[in-house]
C-alpha cells in the first residue's frame, strides 16, 4: 500500500490528469466535459480520473445517468504542508544569496570604477 503522499505525487505526474484538476478547480464537471479538450479516448480518460479518486484528488457523484466529478484539495493541502520545509530552505537560500549580491555591490562601489 502506497501512502498518500506517493500516490499525490504520482498522480500529479501526468499532464492531462494535472489539466483535469485545473478544470475541477472552477466547479463540478461530467467525464465528457473533462475529455472535451483532450484528443484522447472517454476510457483514457476514465483511467485518468480513476488514478485522481484513488489519489483522493476528486470525488465522483451521482445524479440520474452522470457521474459529475469534484475536486477535493485536502490532498493538495497535505503537499503544500510537505512542501513548505522545503520552501523554507528556498526562501532562506535566497535571502543568504541577496545578501551576498549587496555585499559585492558595495565592494564595488568602494573600489570605484574600473578604468
């Protein structure tokens, strides 16, 4: 069994399935409405949204012969909580870099032009 990060990941890996959530990100959508801008088959697509309900991503519903589809961001939530150690290290390596340009600028400054 995979743990829900892994299978997050994974499911973000594909570039159709991460256009699906895209499009779940402004509302409800039936299979249909999410293959229309695809060129690929309704069963791929099935496929994709498969890997994406297993991933906890979306979430199918019923109503009369639809199955429209939801986004669910609770998984993204989870990521972006994973995510932000290591934008902590970005952000800080960043800032050490910013600092360590002022310094070279003033250096130079001190120097004066070269000639």
């Amino acid at each position: 069994m995979t743990d829900a990060l892994s299978q997050t990941l994974s499911a973000l890996a594909d570039p159709t399935r991460r256009a699906i959530l895209a499009r779940l990100s402004s509302g409800p959508a039936t299979v249909n409405e999410l293959a229309e801008p695809f060129d690929i088959s309704l069963p791929a697509i099935s496929r994709h949204l498969k890997v994406l309900e297993t991933a906890g991503l979306i979430a199918r519903g019923r109503e009369a012969q639809w199955r429209p589809c939801q986004l669910n961001a609770e998984p993204l939530k989870q990521l972006d909580g994973w995510l932000s150690t290591y934008r902590k290290f970005w952000e800080g390596s960043f800032d050490r870099m910013d600092a360590y340009l002022r310094q070279i600028q003033r250096h130079a400054a001190r120097k004066g032009p070269r000639q």
